[in-house]
C-alpha cells in the first residue's frame, strides 16, 4: 500500500502541470489505459519484486503556483487521509483482537464509518452551500476537531456492537462532512489554468499524509514486538 501512494504522490504535480498545459481529455484517456494494464499486471505477478513494480506503476496513473492556503489545505488533507486510512487498515484486527467481536460482527460494525461516509459527504455540501456561503474551511475544522474527539471515544467504549457500530457511523460522518471540502477549496482561490495544479497539491499532500501514517505505524509495531524498524523493512524489500 505504501508503495502505492508513493508513486500516486509523485505523480500528481507532475499530472497537474500537464493537464494545465494539454488539457484533460487526451491524458484522462491516457491515464485510464494505463491503469487497466497495470491493474492486470498486477495479478500476473510472480514474484515480490515484481508485485512492488506494477503497484508502482498502478499509482503513477491518475503554471507556478504559490498560495499558503493551498499548502494549508494539502497538510490539513494528509492528516485527514492519514486517520482514514487507519480506520480502514485496522478496524477489522482492532474489533476481533481487543474488542473480541465475531468475525461476521466485524464484518457488519466496520462498515458503518463508511456507510456514515455518504451521509456526512452528502451533508457538508449541502450545509457549506447552504448556510455557509460555499466557504469549505470551518466544514473541514469540524471534521478534524470531531475526529479527534470520536478517536478517543472509540477508545474507551464498550464492547457492545449496536453502541459501537452507531458509534463508528457516527465518527464517519463526521470525518466526511469536511472531506471533500480539500478537493473543492482550491476552485474559490485559484483560476482555472492555475487549478490543475493546485488540485494536485492538494492531492499530494492528502497521498503522502497515508503514506507517512503507514510507515509511523509500522514503526510503532515494529518497535513494540520488539522488532526493530530497519529489519522489518529489510524483509519487506529483500
């Protein structure tokens, strides 16, 4: 995964400079190629290496521009994406091995942060155009705020599926209210040959965010199991 979003990171800048420049149909196309080939290449991998190769590859398919809100939205992104990401690598080990829920009790009560996804997407739109003036930062401020705040309340709640499950919809809701905002945000403060751009800033910002988190987890792994950071990663690339 990590990998992924590192290939996925890189490439954005350079995708966002190039659409600016040549417009989005001929490389949506392009893009859209590529990612079905190196989709397919990854199941036809027979080695570790060679899965590394196309999952790279997978992730390199998707004007000078300066602005600190544009670099704001982007770091505020990573740390966003960073905590969606441990909610969908370790809720399913997190429920069976310290909560103690059956298999298809995880199955059930992990999908909720995603049902309650939709409906926190859907109501910040609404909410930011309605009753904000399309103005997307205090949309995000609740989310990271309320984020935090259902972290340390998934921590220390009881064992109870139905409470737990409203619990992680509830905490998805509220992760999303201002989670498409970063996408939308650069369009009220760029122009249109600058967006492209500062989209992928944005973006960048939002990838190496889940790309940093992936790795500070492992080392807190690593660490706690008594193995050190450098020799996991010496097996995983050996």
């Amino acid at each position: 995964m990590s990998i992924f979003l590192l290939a996925y990171a890189t490439a954005q800048l350079p995708a966002g400079f190039a659409v600016g420049r040549f417009g989005v149909r001929g490389l949506f196309s392009i893009a859209m190629i590529g990612t079905s080939v190196a989709t397919g290449l990854v199941g036809t991998a027979t080695s570790l290496l060679a899965l590394k190769i196309y999952r790279f590859a997978l992730g390199n398919e998707p004007i000078s521009f300066r602005s600190w809100n544009i670099w704001g939205c982007a770091l505020g992104y990573s740390f966003q994406l960073g905590i969606s990401n441990v909610l969908l690598d370790w809720i399913p080990t997190y429920l069976i091995s310290v909560k103690h829920f059956s298999v298809a009790g995880m199955g059930v009560v992990a999908a909720a942060p995603w049902v309650g996804a939709v409906f926190g997407n859907v109501l910040g739109g609404y909410v930011s155009d309605r009753f904000l003036g399309r103005r997307r930062k205090p949309g995000m401020m609740l989310s990271a705020l309320a984020t935090a705040i259902m972290m340390a309340a998934l921590i220390n709640s009881p064992a109870n599926p139905v409470a737990y499950g409203c619990l992680l919809l509830l905490t998805g809701a509220l992760l999303s209210f201002g989670f498409s905002a970063y996408m939308v945000y650069p369009m009220s403060i760029a122009s249109k040959q600058a967006f492209p751009v500062a989209s992928a800033i944005v973006n960048m910002g939002g990838q190496l965010g889940g790309l940093l988190h992936r790795f500070s987890r492992e080392s807190c792994l690593t660490r706690m199991d008594g193995t050190t950071f450098s020799a996991s990663w010496r097996s995983v690339l050996s």
